[in-house]
C-alpha cells in the first residue's frame, strides 16, 4: 500500500492551500479599505479566486473518490484518528460553504460574480438587502471557523513530525529523489 499521496493530490493540496491562506489575508485588507474603485475592483478578484478555490476543490474531491489516502498510522490512538477524519470532512465542508456563502452574498446584495470578469455566474438569490447582510456574518463565521480549523490542521501535522516523528506530513510533502 503506498504511504504517500499521489502528485495530483499534493498537487491540489498545495495549490489550494495557497489560494486559501491568499484568500483569507486578501479577504481581510479588502474589507478594511473604504469604499472606491480599487476596493470594488479588489472585491471582483476576491470572488473571482473564490470561484477557482470552489471548482479546485471539486476536482479534488473527486480525484479523492477515485484515489483512495494513504492510512493513517496504526500507531495513532482512536480519538486522533477521529480528530483527524472529522477535521479533514470539516475542512472540505468549509473549502465549498465559504465560496458558495459568498456566492450567495453577492447574489443577494445585488452584485453578479463575472468569473475572470469574462464568464457571468447566474445569481443564485434574488436581492435582498437584509439576507445580503446575514450571509456577509454567515461568510465571516465561515472564515473564521476556517482558520481555526486550520490552525488545528496544520498543528496535528507539526505535532506528528516533530513529536510523534511519523510520515504524516511528509506523504504530503514532494518526494525528494535519490
């Protein structure tokens, strides 16, 4: 059985892992900035990564049905093997609710997501301003509740390389040749 994600996968994990830490830090100058056209032009490029996250985890969620993970280790006692299984399903849950949260946004607050400013994605709420508004505090909580899970995420990671010394963040990590 093989002990190492396959390069798609890596491939897909770190791309997207990228665009997220790029997404959430973007996320946050943005929303600071008052009101102009750089702020709007910023918003368009915010949801424009967005949609490419959204459609980047699909496809690794499907390379996934296809390409079963590596086991985890057997010496990892029950709860952690929990923990991780739970926080993996959590991460992809929030990967596809924060997109689509935001996708529901600007629907509702009136403003069409064109992909690339070339590709217009349909609506998906009729405006609303006040259902605009409790999707903007649903996609904060999202992201927020996306960090943390992270920072577990990337937490048990360290632990099992500097503690635990086992493979689980190196099957993760390009395979050095030689």
């Amino acid at each position: 059985m093989n002990t190492h994600y396959t390069a798609t996968a890596k491939l897909l994990h770190w791309l997207i892992a990228l665009m997220i830490f790029g997404m959430l830090g973007f996320g946050f100058y943005m929303t600071g900035l008052d009101l102009s056209p750089t702020k709007l032009e910023l918003y368009s490029w915010h949801k424009w990564a967005g949609v490419t996250v959204f459609m980047l985890v699909l496809v690794r969620l499907a390379w996934r049905i296809g390409h079963k993970p590596p086991a985890l280790p057997a010496h990892m006692p029950a709860i952690e093997r929990l923990a991780a299984h739970a926080g993996h399903h959590l991460l992809y849950v929030l990967m596809l609710a924060i997109p689509l949260s935001g996708w529901l946004m600007s629907s509702a607050k009136g403003f069409q997501t064109v992909w690339f400013g070339v590709l217009p994605l349909p609506d998906l709420l009729t405006k609303d301003k006040a259902l605009g508004n409790l999707l903007e505090t649903v996609h904060v909580v999202l992201n927020y509740t996306l960090i943390a899970v992270l920072l577990g995420h990337v937490g048990a990671a360290l632990k099992h390389h500097f503690i635990d010394r086992d493979e689980v963040l190196t099957r993760m990590l390009p395979r050095r040749k030689g």
